[in-house]
C-alpha cells in the first residue's frame, strides 16, 4: 500500500512537472523587432492638477489622498523613437477607469463611457492600441475617469512595440500565471471527465469531483485575477469574471471539507457552510440587482475567507487527533491546506500593497501559482490512490464471485451458477437447449485406480467440454460426474455436430493415453418442445434422454447401469 501511494504521489509531480514543462515552451517568447517599457517621464494631470516626470510604477508618490469616483487622470508623453517596428502598437492596462487614447490631439481609442454614465462596473482590462507608423515625436496622452473609489495606486508601464511583439512579451512576464491557471483548468476538465465515470461506483469520488470543479473555477480566477484570459478569450466582463469565480472558492472549499472530513453529522459545520455559501450569494445580489460593485464587497469575502481557514483548521486538527482521517483525505486536505496557506499570504501582500507598503513584485504569484499545483499534485495523487483501490476492490469482487460459482476440481460454473443462469431462462423468449451429460465408468475408475486418476479423468474431460462448446453457451459441473450445457441461439441449432466433435475428442485422447476408457452419454431437449416451457422442464427431460442413452451405452459394453 505504501508503495503504491509513493507511486501515487510521484506519478502526479511528474505529470505537474511535464505538463508545466510544455506550456514554458508553448508559450516562449523572442521578440523580432525593438519593444521599450515606457515607464518614467510622463506627465500628470490629476483634476486639473499638472504633475511632472511622474513614474507609472510609482504613481502612489504623487498623491496626497486616494482617489475617488469621478476623478479626472490624464497622462501624457511624447513617444521616443525605438527603431523601425512594423505595425506599432501600445498595451495599457485600465485598472476601474474609462479610457480615452489621443495622438497628437487625435482620438484614436475609446473604451468605458457608457459604463461610466450608468454607473456600472468596470474593472481592469489590457487595451491594445494600434498607432501610426509615424509615432515617434508624437504626444500620446491617456484619459481617464474613475469608476470606483480608490481604482488604483500604481499603474503599469505602457508597452510600445510591434503588436506581436508587446503581446508576446506581456505573455511571457505573465508565463507562470498563465502556465499554472491553463494547467488548473485543462486538469479539472479531464479529471471531473473520468471522475464522473466513477461517481455513481466508488461514492469517495464526489469529493474528488468537487475538487476538480474547484480546479476549473481557480484556474478561471487566477486567469482573469493577472487579467491575461482576454489573450486567449476576450470578454469586457473579465474583472467580473475574475469577482465571481473569487467569490465561489470559499464555498467550494467547504464543500470538499464536509465531504472528505466525512461532516455530514456536524450540525454546526453545516450551518456554518450554509453561511458561507450565503455571503457570495448575498454580494452577487448586491451587484446584479441594486448595482453595488463587486469590489466593494471584496472585504466581506476576505472576512468569510478568514472565518473559513479558522474553521478548517479547526475542523482538521480535530479530525486528525481523534484519527479519523485515512490516508487519501489526508493528503487531499494537506493539498487544500497548501492553498489555502497561500491565500492568506495573498491577502497579507494585497493589504500591504492597498496601504502603499511595496512587497517584492513576482512574490504574489509565485506563492498563488505554488499553492494552486500543490493542490493539484495532492488532488491528482488522492484521486491515483482511489481508483487503485477501486479496481483492488473489483478485482477482489470477482475473485470472490467466480469463487462462489466455480467449481474447485475443473474451474467450470457449479451448480449455484447453472441453476441461477436456467431461473433467468424463464424470463427470455427465446429458444434454447440443455444437453445433459454423464461420464461413463467413473465409479469402476475410481474402485480400480483410485481416486486421484478418476479426479485426472474429470478434469480430462472438463478440458474437451470447454474445448467443444465454451464459446457457444454455459458449461458447468452440477455433481461429481454430472454435466450441463446451456446453448442459446444459433449454437442450439448444432447441438448434435457439437456433441459429435465432444466425442471425436475423447476418442482421440483414448488413443493417446489408453490407460482408461474415456467415453460419455449426453441427452439434450428444446424449449420448443414443451407448451409451457421452463428450464427446469427442459433440463428433466434432457437427462431422461441421457439416462435413456447411457442405459443402452452399459448394455451394449455389458456394464450396470448406475442411476
């Protein structure tokens, strides 16, 4: 078991490994024209207020209070000239504001107003803007209105290149995000596919199926959280997006909680699962219905976020001291325990950054993406283990059933077997046959060679009815020399050349091994023959005409006749 877990284990790391491995490479960048970060030197207009030489990563220097709704930001810069670039093109990324792009006085882009004069939200979005092939010396100015209160502190600098090249490049910066939410996503794609296969067998699934579901909606939000899904599948409603499948991940988890830790007598649990589930419920309404912003209700989510990991923590130790835990829900919750860890230093960074404390850049995601394939790895490797065991248990059914309707000496069906497959005869329409058989002198090879070759004899035999009508009906050994055999079909309708090959077999094994005779009699009869037909009728009168053969057989090599 050990090993097999081990192996589990290893198996998920290198699927993780290589399935990283091949986006890193998929996704590989090397531009083919000149690109520049244009970052530092712009001009800042704050309400009509001019700010000069103002870094865009810095912006938070120049502001004396957050901003608010309705705020007027404009930035302006005289483009540089980087080099020849064919198709020039800007990437910006608007964080809850409109977007107005102008070139020298010329509008050229236009993103937002209409969601600004209805109040409805709008959140971050990279806008990709073609410009003149003679750009450079140009002035490029980006206007903008806030949407929200507090939009944002700093910005990103804009990128100017070719539009396959600033792309490019922002993909790459973006890989290990895109990497791992691609990765999370495809993964509960495929494992919910398989694990639905399983759900209704091995009823451990269902929390396996949640995990994968969880999968799919964390794979969406951390696409849509680095705001890179509009690279792949562009939607306006990406920020909203990224809200709603946020929102749902406290649920989620408990769902998997309650049913891995096996909760269900846990009145208290479950009352608080259903106030959980309640919150996200509660703020979508808020915002689909009286149009209070989801970003607005994001420190209800953070206060439900730390509620849950207290009670999952809770709930873990608890369930581990009065071991109760096996060793699947043990590492599907230690996967869980990896995210949720994640999540709280996420928050820890994000509040840090929201109160203008700078924390190291790449930190955020390489602990989200850490904490996502951790709960891949555990999810994978719990879900190894169970279908493992699955098919050891099925396997170990079988056994077990072919035990209980196999016979010990010959390894054919046994009576129990013969007798359950003749009740469901009763139930078809269709014609059948039942042939009777009987080995001939098994008593006198007994008497005179003793038991153990009137066994080999049995076995002998057992071998040529197998040979002869195994792929035609049910064989199956009902006493100690007493045989049946079930034809259904077209095989019915060559019973006799079947009986007839059963005999040139033995004939021809009487000519190899003469020390005993080996011969048998056989009697068979029709459903059709009877208006009122059942199995156990036809298999009376298949053995009457066997005992019927079999006394003419003995009468004919001067035996008695055993009945």
């Amino acid at each position: 078991m050990f090993k097999s877990k081990a192996f589990s284990l290893v198996t998920s790391i290198l699927i993780a490994v290589i399935l990283f491995i091949f986006c890193a490479l998929t996704l590989n960048f090397v531009p083919l024209s000149p690109t520049t970060l244009l970052d530092q030197g712009w001009d800042v207009t704050i309400n009509n207020k001019l700010y000069g030489d103002v870094t865009l990563t810095e912006f938070d220097e120049i502001l004396d209070k957050k901003l608010e709704f309705g705020d007027h930001i404009v930035l302006a810069k005289i483009l540089p000239d980087i080099g020849y670039i064919p198709n020039p093109t800007i990437i910006f990324k608007s964080k809850y504001t409109t977007l107005k792009c102008f070139l020298d006085g010329e509008e050229i882009y236009s993103f937002g107003d209409d969601y600004f004069q209805k109040t409805k939200f709008l959140g971050m979005q990279y806008h990709i803007i073609t410009l003149d092939s003679d750009y450079s010396g140009k002035i490029l100015i980006l206007d903008m209105y806030a949407t929200e209160n507090n939009p944002f502190i700093s910005l990103e600098p804009v990128r100017l290149g070719s539009q396959e090249d600033v792309s490019g490049d922002l993909v790459h910066s973006n890989l290990l995000v895109i990497a791992t939410g691609v990765f999370m996503f495809m993964f509960g794609v495929a494992y919910m596919s398989i694990a639905l296969l399983f759900v209704s067998w091995f009823p451990q699934i269902r929390s396996l199926l949640l995990g994968a579901i969880f999968c799919m909606n964390t794979g969406v939000w951390l696409l849509t959280y680095y705001n890179v899904l509009a690279f792949f599948v562009y939607t306006p409603l990406e920020t909203q997006i990224e809200y709603f499948t946020l929102y749902m991940i406290i649920p989620q988890c408990y769902f998997i909680i309650y049913y891995v830790l096996d909760l269900k007598k846990s009145r208290i649990f479950k009352a608080l699962m259903f106030v959980s589930c309640c919150v996200p419920a509660f703020q979508y309404i808020l915002h689909y219905l009286f149009n209070i912003h989801l970003r607005v209700t994001l420190p209800l989510y953070h206060l439900n976020g730390l509620v849950g990991f207290i009670i999952f923590v809770y709930y873990l130790i608890k369930m581990s001291r009065e071991s109760k835990l096996d060793s699947s829900a043990k590492i599907q919750m230690t996967g869980l325990l990896f995210f949720a860890i994640s999540m709280i230093m996420h928050l820890v960074i994000y509040t840090l950054e929201s109160a203008n404390i700078h924390t190291i850049p790449f930190a955020n995601k390489l602990m989200i993406s850490i904490g996502c394939l951790l709960f891949v790895m555990c999810q994978l490797s719990t879900y190894l283990i169970n279908i493992t065991e699955y098919y050891a248990k099925k396997q170990e059914n079988i056994s077990l059933t072919h035990l209980a309707y196999a016979d010990g000496l010959t390894n054919l069906a046994n009576r129990a077997k013969a007798d359950k497959y003749m009740e469901d005869l009763d139930s078809i329409s269709d014609d059948y046959c039942i042939v009777s058989i009987d080995l001939n002198g098994l008593k006198q090879i007994n008497d005179e060679y003793g038991h153990p070759t009137g066994d080999r004899y049995i076995k002998d035999f057992s071998k040529v009815l197998s040979n002869t009508f195994d792929e035609h009906g049910l064989c199956a050994r009902v006493g100690g020399d007493e045989f049946i055999v079930i034809l259904k079909g077209n095989a019915a309708e060559e019973v006799e050349n079947l009986i007839d090959r059963m005999n040139s077999a033995l004939n021809v094994m009487n000519a190899l091994y003469t020390e005993y005779k080996r011969s048998v009699s056989a009697g068979f009869a029709f459903k059709h023959e009877f208006n009122n037909p059942t199995a156990h009728k036809v298999y009376m009168r298949a053995d009457q005409r066997m005992y019927e053969q079999k006394k003419k057989m003995h009468k004919e090599m001067g035996m008695h006749t055993r009945l």
